[in-house]
C-alpha cells in the first residue's frame, strides 16, 4: 500500500478492547481475522459475546448456554500470544422489563475490572464493537477511542428482533468514536448518525487460500473419490442460501456434485435430500483450502435478501485466492468483480454460468486474474490501513486514507 502512514512504534502503548464473536467459532469471521492481526502488533482483550438472537430450546443452544456460563467464571483463556479471551454473560431477551438495564449493569462491571488493570499499566485503549447488542459500552469504559467495525445489517438477521437489533446498532453508531463499514451500500446509512465513517472492505488470508492450487496436498476423504465435476460451497448454511436453487442445478445435471460445507442452520424440510448434493458439516478453517482443491467451480448462491444487498461476503476473496471459477448472485459489492466472478440471476442464468466456467478455454488467463485480485486484497494491506486511521485518530489527527475501490 503506497501512501499510508504506519503507526510510529514510538507512539504509546495501546491495548484493544475488542468485542466479537465466539474466539473458537465454528466460521473464521472477519472479527477474528481483525483481532488476530492486532494481536501480533499490541496486547489484545477479546470478549466473546452472546448471540443476538434468542436461544431457543435445541440441543446445540442448550450446550452452548452451558460452556458459555462456565467459561463466564473461569480464568481467561490465552489462546496465543497478546491475547486474552474472555467471555461475557448478557440476557438476549431484549424486549423484556429490566433486561437492557441488567445486562448494562453485568457488562459494565464485567469489563471495567478489565480496564482498571490496563490502565494501570499504562498507554491508551482502544475499544472495537462488531455486534449492536454490546454497543451500550461504547464510550463508557473510559477507552481513548471507541471504535464500530460494521459488517452486516445486522437488524436484518433471521431470528432477531429488528427493531431492537436496528436501535441498538444505530446508538453504537453516535457514540463511537469511529465507524468502519465492509460494504459501501451501508456507508449512507451511517453518515446520517456516525461523527466518521470510513469503507474498509474485508481482506483475505491469500497464502492460507492458494494452498488450493498445491496438487501435493492429500484430498479429504469425502471428496476424494468424487468423479466428475464439483460444484463448491463453503459457510454458514442459513436463510440466505438459497438451497432451492441448488436443488433444481443439481436436478438438472446428475453429473455434477455439488459439496456443500458448513453447518446447516435451516429446518431439515428445508434441505434437499439428492444423490449429488453433499452436506459435509462444518470443517476446520485449516482444512477449507484442502476441501476447495477438489472444487472445479466455487459458488455463492445466496437469495435476494436486505441482509445479503449489504453483505460484502468474505468467501468470495477466499475463492479468488483459491482460483477456483466463480459464479454468484448479483450484489452490490460482488459485481465490483464482474470481470472475475461470472454473474447468474436465473437458474437458466445459474446453469450456462458454471457450463461456461466448466468449459474454459483458458483457465490459466483466468486464474492469473483471480491471483491479482486477491494479491490486492490481503489482510495486512487492508489492516495497515485501518490501523494508520485509528493511529491518527488517538493522536488527534485526520488521515484521509486512500480510497479502496473494492
């Protein structure tokens, strides 16, 4: 990245409060590629927080209840160097009487004896907040800068409720003191209420992704005898796939595969039973370039939803630096990549797309363009951006970071 200032490393010392997703979580999400890259630079707090929506009484829910409320009153954990894991406690019952202002109360006193410990060592803390829900604290722990990294419309989740969910999100918008967002669509959004808004499109871990392209590497043993074309998923399998789309591909050509990995959150009537239709669960993060080495042809096939129009999907990166063909609904930020993704609306569309990416003339050209699109989009060029904003922020400065076309 040219033109970018890195922070001086004789500035003071900085600590990061960051508030994401479950450390262990079954996705790689963005909140954890962003946290681990901080991490290797300045002591890391990591919080894993609740869920937005209400558990319900499933076996999984009730699991995750239990660990959650004994990691709760255990020691941190240290997980690797700079970072310690906490976990918090929060009632997800938002609605409800008295709910906001306990889970204000736990959360404040939770993380508070957190903050008087650091400061005691000295430097400045910067606290970073992915999910609404925990926003209430942003400003209220005595943090230098309170930063939102917004990466959903996370009022349009399934199983949330929205306006709760869209309140929450738009008071950590006021009070924080800097707010990134992944996706341009939401930019308009947050300018109305945020005092700083800046487009930071995700990054992408290339060297982990391009293992896809080593044919030393052993295949799984679920794909490892699968003849013919395969056709790749990978992510959480929820509302927004659209596995009737999928159903009718697979329906029309018995001879592709389609392998889908993720855990599956739809009902079981939701999910179509075929011979040529693979769930495989959710796979490590480690092994998801093992399993795409085995794909002829990645695709996102979402639905048409509010959720998905401001979604910026990590995966499609993932895929790139796979360079592996690509085919996907159109969204605003996916056609930024219309000359590397082919683009399919109809399931006609959807068809002569992957016959098309199946039949190549020069795949070699096409991986080349893959390889290029991906190079430029590395975590540590896209974090060494974000982390010169938040420096110049801490000192007091505005740095007009260059702007990121996707």
């Amino acid at each position: 990245m040219t033109n970018v200032p890195v922070a001086n490393p004789a500035s003071p010392k900085v600590t990061h409060l960051y508030f994401g997703t479950d450390w262990e979580g079954e996705n790689r999400t963005s909140a954890h590629h962003v946290a681990r890259w901080l991490a290797e630079r300045a002591p890391v707090m990591y919080f894993e927080c609740p869920g937005m929506r209400a558990p319900r009484s499933t076996g999984r829910d009730i699991r995750r209840i239990i660990a959650k409320l004994i990691a709760a009153v255990g020691p941190p954990r240290r997980p690797s160097a700079g970072v310690e894991v906490r976990t918090l406690l929060q009632l997800p019952f938002h609605r409800l009487p008295g709910i906001a202002a306990f889970n204000r109360w736990i959360l404040l006193r939770s993380v508070r004896r957190v903050v008087a410990r650091v400061r005691r060592g000295g430097g400045q803390i910067v606290s970073w907040f992915l999910s609404p829900h925990i926003g209430v604290l942003a400003g209220r722990l005595g943090e230098d800068l309170a930063v939102q990294y917004c990466v959903d419309d996370y009022a349009s989740f399934p199983g949330v409720d929205a306006d709760a969910i869209a309140t929450m999100d738009e008071a950590l918008s006021r009070n924080a003191d800097l707010v990134f967002v992944t996706s341009e669509t939401m930019v308009p959004r947050k300018q109305a209420v945020a005092k700083r808004v800046v487009l930071s499109p995700h990054g992408v871990d290339v060297e982990h992704f391009r293992k896809a392209t080593d044919a030393g590497i052993p295949l799984p043993e679920e794909v490892r005898s699968l003849t013919g074309a395969v056709i790749g998923f990978f992510g959480l399998i929820e509302a927004w796939i659209d596995l009737d789309l999928v159903q009718t591909l697979a329906d029309r050509h018995p001879e592709w595969t389609f392998v889908m990995i993720g855990r599956v959150a739809v009902p079981a009537a939701q999910v179509p039973v075929r011979r040529n239709i693979l769930f495989l669960g959710a796979r490590p993060y480690q092994q998801l370039p093992d399993y795409g080495r085995r794909f002829d042809v990645s695709i996102i096939p979402y639905r048409f939803t509010q959720q998905v129009h401001h979604a910026n999907p990590i995966k499609l990166r993932e895929y790139l630096a796979m360079e592996k063909p690509i085919v996907s609904v159109p969204t605003p930020e996916i056609t930024k990549f219309a000359d590397v993704v082919r683009i399919a609306t109809t399931a006609d569309e959807w068809e002569m797309a992957i016959r098309d990416a199946l039949a190549a003339p020069d795949p070699a050209g096409e991986r080349a363009a893959m390889r290029a699109a991906a190079d430029a989009m590395t975590w540590n060029a896209r974090l060494t951006r974000v982390d010169a904003i938040v420096a110049d922020a801490l000192a007091g400065r505005t740095f007009d970071p260059p702007p990121v076309s996707r």
